[in-house]
C-alpha cells in the first residue's frame, strides 16, 4: 500500500499537467464563437451593439448608454445594448444585454453588479423561474429571478425601494440561467472544440414599491415575452 502513494501522486501530477497542456493548446488555437443575440458592427470598432427592439405595442423606449465604470472595467472588446421601455402607464424595465469578446472575463456573476450600486439581495426570495415563449417556436426560458431592496430618498423622505433583477445568458445555440452551468459549458467546448463561445448576458430590472414584487415580475415577463423574440436568435428554427 505504501507503494501505491507516490505512484498515486505522480498520477495525479501528470493529469494535471496533460489537462494545463490541453487547455493551453485548446487556447492558443480556439476561435471565437457566434452570439445568440442580434448585432451590428460599429463604425470605426472591433466592437458590435446589441439590437435591441426600440418599438413594442404598449411602450416608449430609449437607448441607454452603458455607464463608464462599466465599460472602462470590462474588456476593450465587450459589446453591449441598453435601452429602457416605459409602458402608457408609467411603469420602467431597463433591459441590459453585455456580449463577451474574446475573454471570458466581460462577464461576472451578476449578483457583483447589483451590490455594488447598493442593493441588497434578499436570497430567501431569489430563485430560478421559467418564462413561457411562443415565439419563434414554444419553449420555456429559464430566467434568474433576484429580490433586492435598498433605502432610498423621496421629496425628502427616506423609502424602502425594492428591485426584481431577472437575468440569463445565451449563446450561439443554448441558454440559461446558471452561471455555473455557463462555465461548465464554455469550459467544455473550449477543451473540446477549440471554441470559445460567446455568451451574452441579458438582464432585465425595474424598480417597485414594497409588497408588489410578484406584480412588477408578472409585467415584466410580459415585457421578455415581447422583446426577447425580436432580439434573440435561440432558439433558432428549423431551416
């Protein structure tokens, strides 16, 4: 048995090393996967803007420009689309899209982005949940639903502001709404195929009162049951 250890050991070494060696080669040789999302290129930039649909029946919309922490922080070649749909009542979903480029590091676990402007997540009420899609073909999308409050100040008043933050990512031909899985999955093809795929990462918000949480999420699945089939290309249809 005491034998058994160093050859053990050295075992293990190896399949460390084969498995560095493999990723470094699959790196070194890899391309650059298609999105899942629509894009065009940008004048005078190796960089793409997300399309995201400016007119939907029922809203108003405006293009946003990603903040500067954001795109100072992120990859040179991270592209993006934001725009904020305001429904003939008032009610406002900032709809975000980051597309990653050659580096995996343009996106991070979102609950980051969230806590950082200050909200606080309420873990107890997050979870998956499943969005349905009649177009371009039925389906269920699994989206990330996130809980969050923080204090905030009216007319000089201090109130409670909750936030719904439903996300996912997609790729050339898949989606979901785990990060983990995301990584499982880029890891695999990257070994596998020499591909780096290029996800996006697709996040809805808005802001609501205290106690209309499930309200505000049923609108806005209205609004990802509009939208998403103008700007995502998965699943895709039979040719």
């Amino acid at each position: 048995m005491k034998g058994l250890k160093p050859i053990l050991f050295i075992t293990v070494l190896a399949l460390i090393g084969v498995t560095a060696g493999a990723i470094a080669h699959a790196k070194s040789n890899q391309k650059l996967g298609l999105p899942g999302v629509r894009t065009h290129p940008l004048a005078g930039s190796q960089n793409l803007e997300v399309l995201l649909p400016e007119d939907l029946p029922g809203y108003q919309s405006r293009r946003v420009q990603q903040a500067s922490a954001v795109t100072t922080m992120l990859p040179r070649d991270t592209s993006y689309g934001q725009r904020l749909y305001i429904a003939d009542d008032g009610f406002q979903t900032m709809v975000n899209v980051v597309l990653m480029g050659s580096s995996r590091s343009s996106i991070h676990k979102p609950q980051i982005c969230l806590t950082a402007q200050g909200w606080d997540i309420n873990d107890a009420s997050s979870h998956v949940d499943q969005v349905h899609l009649d177009k371009p073909l039925p389906y269920d999308l699994p989206v990330m639903r996130l809980i969050a409050s923080r204090e905030g100040e009216v007319d000089g008043q201090k109130v409670t502001e909750q936030g719904i933050y439903v996300y996912w990512f997609v790729d050339a031909d898949r989606f979901t709404a785990s990060h983990a899985q995301r990584m499982l999955w880029m890891a695999q093809d990257v070994l596998l195929k020499s591909e780096l795929d290029r996800w996006a990462y697709v996040s809805f918000f808005a802001v609501c009162a205290p106690g209309q949480e499930d309200a505000a999420f049923d609108r806005m699945k209205k609004l990802i049951v509009t939208s998403v089939p103008e700007f995502q290309l998965v699943p895709r249809t039979a040719k």
